[in-house]
C-alpha cells in the first residue's frame, strides 16, 4: 500500500540522504558549543592559547566600517524568512519575494505545528527544571545551521555555537539584486532548507551544494532566517576568524570567504539577536572546522573556545553516528567530561558510556534502531534500557523521523567531579 504524499517526499528525501551519507562521513559535519564567559582554560589541555572572548577584537587591519544598521539586518532576515518587514525599513519588500513569502508561510506554519511547538512543550516540561540555569550556554555538534531546533528546545539560552563544514556565506544586499535574481536565490535558500523542515535535519552534502549555487551564500542566511522566524530581532552579524593564539578577530566576508582548510585560522561568524522584551543580546557563533581527532590537533585554538564554556549543555541530533568512531574520540570524551547535561537521540554519545554513578538518565520515545545505512550502529544497550522504561515524546527527530520511532535521550551529571578515565 502506497503511503501518503508527504511520507512518499521523506523517504525520497531519505534515499538521497543513504545515497550522500558516505560523503557525509569523508566531510565530517560538525557543530559545537556554547559560550559567554571569560574564564581561564586549563593551560596543560590541548595546547596553551589563550581564551578568547565572545565580543571580536580589532585585530585585522584594513577592515573597512559596515554601515548597515540593526534595522537592515533585521529586515533582511524578516525576507529571508518570508515575513512582513516595516515600511521604514532601508530594505522594502519586493514583488520577487511575494511567492517566497506565501511557500514560506505555508512550509512554516506546518513545520512549527509538528515539529517545533510539541519540542517547545518538551523542553518546558523536560529541560526547565534541569541543572543550572536556562539561560546557560548550549553546545551543539553537529548541527550546522539549526537554529531552528536549538532555539526550540533551549529558547532562553545566552549563547550558542555552532560549527560545521559549511561555507559561512553571507547575506547580500537584496535591494541590489533585480527581480529574476532575487526571485532563483530565494527559491535556492527554500530548497536547502527542505530536508529540515520535512525530515528535521539537513542533509549537509545537498545543502551544501544549494548554498555554494546561492547568490544568498553559506549559512549566515539560514540562521538569521530562522530566528526572524522564531520571532527574534536581528541586531547585527559579523564575521570572524578565530586565530591559533585563540583571539577572536572581527573580519568581513571576503577574507573569512579566503580562509582555506590548510590555515590555522578558523572562519566563522557571529549574529547578536534579541528577544521582544528582553534587554539581554543574545549571540549565535558558527565556526567552519573540522571536529575529528586530527582537525582538532590541528585548531588547537577550538576546544579552549569550547572549554571556557562552564558547564555547557550539549545538544546532538542526526549526527551521522560520528561519535561512535574511532575518529571522533577527543570530541566525544570533551563531551563527557565538561557537560552538565546531555540531550541527544542514538547518533550522540553511546549510551554504554554514560555510567549510572555519573549520570541520571531518562528515555523519551521508541528505540527501533539505526535506519539501515547505519545499521552497525545498532546498540543493544539501548534497546534494553527501552525494553525497562521510556516516556512518552510526542514528536518525530532525527533520522528515525516520525514520531512512533524517533527517541531522545536526557543525561544528567549526578556529580561535579572531574572524570579522569573514562570507558573504553
């Protein structure tokens, strides 16, 4: 029996994800964590570099003044998005960006029904009671451009840092663009969010693909999209380089644009957002780098960044099981052994290495197992602690998309001690 439509569009979504993911794994997407402090790393781990601190420095000479204000990228943001922008806004909606408007509308109103106001009561009722506050910073492998599910689950977090291998790109003046131009790139940006927005993940090697086609390049766009979506106010977006003597240095698109994989420079980017009401700026930091054991040796300079954060919360979520490989152990044991909390489905951290005298745990939704071009990783830890007790979700994520089949689960450390062996 045929199933509906919009099952038929997942799973050819699925196939051209099975048909991908071997490059995924050769590309390694990664995306991490979140910060707002300026405390002193330890000087004997991953290398002595100083910690830099969230606000860029001046530290690229010839860097010429960006004189668009908090209302332009606002209002660009608001486009991208498909929403109204003020009539006083610098840039004024356009004829081109009607159909956008209504296709945005239409795919939004469907995705925040389904996916994002049932994960928005999860998280009051799972993760506003968890450790520290809910304002702390949130570390998120893995996630290229998500601010949509990051910002679902952990609405009121200061800080939040992203990476991955993703051109940063840039959001150009959409004033400047005539009719056909803007009308293809704002068809191109709806293209690469397509497997988030039905599937609840990005299938990086086709959004990556789409975004190198886009004249509305990298993943600066999409994340001022979506959180003009979640109804937050952009304030202003710079771009960085992260240096091997840790300074985090303000840059401009051209020369993060320049930055190759063989510098020990770190492109990224950094958007300031607001929400209504709330006095406090709030920032989201996308570095472009790569989190294996050998990309971490080599950018030395990332996990002080990363380390400063104390204690992040970790999210995971369609992560192409890299935390199970050999290749990813300096990242999966950062994890265990600076986070407070843990939310992550089965492509995260093994579940057999939380030990129970460290961390509490609790299980949301059904354990079916990897789909198949993941079917190694089948943990039959997993399926038994399933098999004695899961809580309801409510919700589809992950890869196991639907929601009869999808799984979370919530790892809390029992202690502030510092683990210094961990398991095999």
């Amino acid at each position: 029996m045929r199933k509906s439509q919009g099952m038929d569009k997942g799973e050819e979504m699925l196939t051209r994800l099975r048909g991908l993911v071997s490059a995924t794994f050769r590309t390694v997407i990664v995306t991490a964590t979140a910060l707002g402090c300026n405390v002193q790393a330890n000087s004997n781990d991953v290398g002595a570099v100083e910690v830099p601190r969230m606000t860029p420095a001046e530290c690229q000479p010839g860097l010429a003044a960006d004189s668009r204000t908090a209302l332009w990228w606002d209002s660009a943001a608001r486009i991208l998005g498909g929403m109204d922008v003020p009539e006083s806004a610098p840039i004024v909606g356009r004829k081109s960006a009607a159909a956008h408007r209504s296709q945005m509308n239409t795919l939004w109103t469907r995705f925040n029904a389904k996916r994002l106001q049932p994960i928005r009561e999860f998280a009051q009722r799972e993760l506003a009671n968890g450790p520290g506050p809910t304002t702390a910073p949130v570390f998120y492998p893995f996630s290229g451009p998500d601010a949509a599910y990051a910002l679902a689950f952990f609405p009121a977090a200061a800080d939040l840092i992203f990476t991955g291998l993703e051109p940063v790109g840039e959001v150009v003046d959409l004033d400047a663009m005539d009719d056909p131009t803007l009308a293809a790139s704002l068809e191109q940006l709806r293209g690469s969010l397509r497997s988030i927005l039905a599937l609840s993940f990005f299938v990086t090697m086709e959004m990556d693909a789409d975004l190198r086609r886009n004249k509305l390049s990298g993943v600066t766009p999409i994340l001022i999209l979506f959180l003009a979506r979640h109804g937050y106010t952009v304030n202003d977006v710079d771009h960085v380089v992260l240096n091997p003597d840790g300074r985090l240095c303000r840059s401009d698109a051209n020369r993060v644009r320049d930055v190759r994989s063989t510098d020990e420079r770190i492109p990224g980017v950094i958007v300031r957002f607001q929400a209504v009401g709330d006095p406090r700026e709030r920032r989201i930091i996308y570095f472009k780098t790569d989190l294996s054991n050998d990309g971490l040796q080599k950018h030395p300079q990332y996990l002080k960044f990363v380390e400063s954060v104390n204690p992040p919360t970790t999210i995971i979520k369609s992560a192409s099981y890299l935390l199970h490989l050999k290749e990813f152990t300096t990242l999966r044991d950062h994890i265990l052994r600076h986070s407070q909390a843990v939310l992550q489905d089965d492509t995260g951290v093994p579940i057999k290495l939380y030990r129970a005298v460290q961390w509490e745990r609790r299980l949301y939704g059904a354990y079916v197992g990897p789909i198949p071009i993941f079917q190694a990783r089948f943990q039959p830890e997993m399926a038994n602690a399933y098999r004695e007790t899961a809580q309801p979700l409510g919700f589809g994520i992950g890869y196991q998309h639907e929601s009869h089949e999808s799984n979370l689960q919530l790892f809390f450390r029992r202690s502030d001690k510092v683990i210094t062996t961990l398991p095999e």
